[in-house]
C-alpha cells in the first residue's frame, strides 16, 4: 500500500519550493550580523543571507504540508513523476550552498564538505632496507 500523497503533482512540490525560499527571505531578518561602523561607532544590523539546505526544506515541509522525504527516495518508484523536480531542487541547493562559499557568504570549509569538495592528498611512504646495517 502506498502512502497518500501530499503533493499530487511535482508543480505542487515546486511551488512547496519556492515558499521554502521565500520563507528563508523572511527568516533572514531575525539573524543578523551587528557591526559598528565610522567614527562614531554606530551599530549596524545586517540581515544574513540564509543557504538552501535539505534539511531546512524537509523541515519547512513537514511544518506545513506534511512529510516529503518520500519524493526524494522515491522507493518503489512510485514517485517517478517527482523525480526531475527533486533532481532540480537538489542541484538548486548545492549550487547555492557552493556559490556561497565561493563568494564567502557562507563558511567555505562547512560548504566544502556538505558538498563532498573536501580536496584529497594522497601521500605513498616508502621504506628501504640500508645497505649496511647497524
């Protein structure tokens, strides 16, 4: 038996999307980076840029709609339909969190490694047998 869908098209689950975004716009003003700018000193308050992430799409859906986890597993392939539409949103997230990092809005080396970037060293140690041992 297959679980009753919350968004009955992927137009739906974009839309879902998009609120997401537009709610991170609003969500943005409550955290703030403070400066003290001038001569003067005076107190700024700079609203910061949220990244997309996963988790906070999962979790602005299950407060609103119900869970979405299911679109994105698409286990028995019984939401196939949903498919391109969770491709793009998934692409949409890491190219916001990589940009940002990029541009240094958000924390590089935390980007680098939600986005599996995490530049890899590989070091071969070679031991010799001397030729005249001790």
């Amino acid at each position: 038996m297959h679980p009753t869908r919350i968004f009955k098209t992927p137009d739906e689950l974009e839309n879902a999307w998009n609120l997401y975004k537009e709610s991170l716009k609003q969500e943005a003003l409550e955290w703030v980076k403070i400066q003290y700018v001038g001569k003067e000193g005076q107190r700024m308050e700079d609203p910061l840029k949220l990244p997309y992430t996963m988790d906070g799409f999962e979790v602005y859906c299950y407060k609103n709609f119900g869970t979405v986890e299911q679109y994105f597993k698409n286990k028995d392939d019984y939401y196939n339909d949903f498919v391109p539409i969770c491709s793009y949103i998934k692409k949409e997230i890491r190219t916001n969190q990589i940009t940002g990092g990029m541009l240094g809005i958000y924390n590089p080396s935390i980007t680098q490694r939600l986005n599996n970037l995490v530049e890899k060293n590989e070091t071969t140690v070679v031991s010799e047998q001397p030729l005249f041992p001790d």
